[in-house]
C-alpha cells in the first residue's frame, strides 16, 4: 500500500527544495477530501470538504510549515518565531521540536484556544503572551524577523504559501479538475493566496482545465476585506480568523478578483449553525474559523449564487478538538450515571 510521504516528497518538483536539502515532515498533506451530501442537498451542487484537520498538528499549517522550517535548517539554525491565533504556533512548535530548533510563539494573551496552546506548551515552545491582537503580535515579530537569528514562519515567509498551495493540487488531482468554486475562511489571507497560487499552477501545465471561482469568507467582526479597509479591533468566536490587518492582503484582493470571486462576511452565529450542521450531518468535527466557509457557501446559496451542476470544495481549515469549549458552548455534560449492567444500560436506551 502507498504510504503518503508527506508534501515535500509528494510535490517536489512543484516546490523550492533541492535535492540533498533537509527536509523537516511530519507526514503532512494527502488529507481526506470528504463527499458532504447534507451539504449538496442544501446548496444545490456537489460539495466536498477538505479535511485539513486531519494534518499532524491538527491544521492546514503543517504543509507550510514542513517547508518553512525545512528552510530554517537548510540556511543555518535559528530561533523560530511566529505570531499566531494558535494553529501557526502550534505547527511551528512542533516542526522546530522535530527540527531540533527553538521556538517561541507571540499570542494574543487570552484569546487562544485551549488546545492549540497545549501543543505549544508539549513541543517545548517559549510562549509570549500579548497585551494586543495579533496584528500587533505580527508587527513585534516582523521587527524580530529582521535579526539573523530569527527566523519567522509566519505567512509572509514565502515558503508558507508554497507548501500550502500543494491542497489545491491534491484537489485537481483527487477530482481530475478544478473545482468550480473553492471556498474557504480568511484571516490574515495567506491561504486564499496559496491555494490560488496552486491552482493557477496546475491549470498552467494542464493538469486542470480551469482555475476555481475562489470565495473567500470572514467573521463579520474581523472582516477588513468586506470593508475594504483594516478593522482596527477584531472580533469573533472565531479566535483563528480573528484579524483586523491582514499581511496578504494584495495577494487575497487578486485571487478574489483573477478568479471572478468574493470575498464576504458571516456572523458568529452563522458560524456555529455551520459547525454544528457539519458534525451533525456530514461526521467531521471542525473548528470555528473552518466552519465559516461552510456558513459562507451556505449564506450564497440562499441568495441564489451557487449555479446549477456546481463542483464546490470547502476548506475545513481546523480540527474541532483544538477548541471543545466553543464547541460545547453552554451545554453542560451530564449523562445518565447507571449501575454497570447490561440491564441498566438498555433501559436508559429505552430497549426495554
Ligand atoms: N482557519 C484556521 C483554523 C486558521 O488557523 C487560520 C489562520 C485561518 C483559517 C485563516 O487562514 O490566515 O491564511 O487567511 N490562522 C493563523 C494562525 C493566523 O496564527 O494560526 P489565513
């Protein structure tokens, strides 16, 4: 049977590693691109997930991360830094731990979710916490970035989006073209322009008839793109995609534009009516920020915008185990306690 190998090993030839180059993997990529017939149902097209929750560290950063931190080693070691949400410091601490590198991670202090701290914390990370967002984190640790002994891995190292531009080919290469529509959430907007990026590379060498119409979505409280202009005090229950100033921002504008797409804004509760309806539905567990693309398809076929026969692939970016307490909301967790008997047991489950 063939075991995946991981991005670098996968895609190669499509990316800025030499042979002899270290290369720094954790098995990432080749993630599970799920049918989601509840969702086709209610939006009229054939729709897919890409299940970037099932990477390493629970997110689709892993498959930047393998090829920033291949990088750090190629060029010499060095202490590696990131500002994040949490799934960028989670992926940095544990690609710099298999490294055998620093790292410390700059969070927004209070607004991380739980389990994606815990990774930080079991990789060994030093962590920072901020007294500001993480706009202001990324804007202390580009300052950091420029000293040699510092090397940054957030999305602006353009080793990120290479790695993360190979989900748009596993895609092409799973459904044997393009997709009509991709449609994912955007924080600070590396994403968007990776799998774009990927996308028009494939169709370039005529791997894909087509690029995608790539729809971008926001949290209305952190949707600088749907305003048109930075938001100074983000927020959202949606803690990864909370970002007021993107860093890609041109980049993301192109995609949207290039692609003939949009880039718009759900609220909280749209958010969570989608993970819900994900878990309850289709079977996979995501978290906040990856359910907005879903509530964004959602939204867009209600106003009659998905066209007939539509092929659609929603990134579903995050794990839901990284943030149980969001998901869980006020429900509180009180089964049955029954005495341990087979008896005892089918009666609660009204078997008689
Ligand atoms: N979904 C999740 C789960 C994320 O963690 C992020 C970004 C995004 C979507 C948005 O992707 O920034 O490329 O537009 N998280 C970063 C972090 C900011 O620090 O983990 P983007």
């Amino acid at each position: 049977a063939h075991q995946w190998r991981g991005i670098i090993a996968e895609y190669a030839d499509h990316l800025p590693i030499e042979p002899g180059d270290p290369v720094v993997t954790l098995g990432e990529g080749g993630t599970p691109l799920v049918e989601a017939p509840a969702l086709s149902e209610r939006v009229g097209g054939r729709v897919f997930l890409k299940v970037e929750g099932a990477n390493p560290t629970g997110s689709f950063k892993d498959r930047g991360m393998t090829v920033a931190v291949s990088k750090v080693l190629a060029t010499g070691p060095a202490l590696v830094v990131c500002a994040s949400t949490g799934n960028t410091s989670a992926s940095a601490a544990a690609y710099a731990a298999r490294a055998g590198l620093a790292c410390a991670v700059v969070l927004p202090a209070g607004k991380i979710a739980a389990g994606k701290l815990a990774q930080a914390i079991v990789h060994g990370a030093t962590l920072v916490s901020l007294e500001g967002n993480f706009d202001d984190g990324l804007r202390v640790v580009r300052e950091l970035g420029t000293r040699p002994d510092v090397a940054l891995v957030n999305s602006v190292n353009p080793y990120r989006l290479q790695g993360q531009k190979t989900a748009a080919f596993e895609i092409v290469d799973a459904l044997g073209d393009a997709p009509t529509i991709h449609v994912l959430p955007v924080g600070n907007a590396g994403n968007i322009s990776a799998y774009w990026m990927g996308y028009r590379e494939y169709a370039a060498e005529g791997r894909a008839t087509r690029t995608p119409v790539m729809w971008g979505v926001q949290a209305e409280g952190a949707a600088p793109f749907v305003k048109g202009e930075p938001v100074e005090h983000p927020e959202t229950i949606a803690t990864a995609i909370r970002i007021g100033n993107p860093a890609s921002w041109a980049l993301a504008v192109a995609a949207r534009d290039d692609s003939g797409g949009r880039i718009d804004a759900v609220s909280d509760a749209e958010i969570l009516d989608a993970q819900a309806l994900i878990a309850s539905e289709v079977g996979v567990f995501v978290e906040p920020a990856s359910a907005a693309s879903v509530a964004g398809l959602l939204a867009r076929a209600e106003a009659g915008d998905v066209p007939a026969g539509a092929t659609i692939v929603c990134t579903v970016t995050g794990n839901g185990l990284k943030d149980t307490a969001t998901a869980l909301g006020d429900t509180v967790i009180s089964p049955v306690v029954v005495p341990p008997t087979t008896a005892a047991v089918a009666d609660v489950l009204g078997l008689g």
